[in-house]
C-alpha cells in the first residue's frame, strides 16, 4: 500500500486552515503532501509507527 497521496487530495489540504494562514506557508502543496504522507503511513503501518510517537496508545491499550 503507498503512502503517497492523491493529487487532488494534496489540492484540497493545500487549502490552509485559518490557523495555518496566520502562521504562514511557504509552499502550501508541499506542506500538505507531508501531512498526507505521515497520515497514510500513521493509518498503513500502525504498529511500527505507534512505537514511534508518543502520543499514540500501546498495543495492549488498543481495541482489536
């Protein structure tokens, strides 16, 4: 499964959210590609990146 976002996926998130206008982007499609990119990973490979973030549950905290 990739983790590289659709086009038009990155279009519409390169939309800034109010908070995102006010701190400014330099390059809002490659901001939102990101995003995207760490999002699919998070949803595709969830064991391996929960280990990596601490704001995630461990695997006995999670529902099966």
């Amino acid at each position: 499964m990739s983790n590289q976002p659709d086009e038009d996926d990155v279009r519409t998130r390169a939309e800034l959210l109010a908070e995102e206008r006010r701190a400014g982007s330099d390059d809002p499609e490659a901001q939102a590609e990101a995003i995207l990119e760490e999002s699919a990973e998070r949803t595709n490979e969830p064991d391996r990146t929960g280990v990596e973030s601490v704001q995630t549950s461990t695997p006995d905290e999670r529902p099966s």
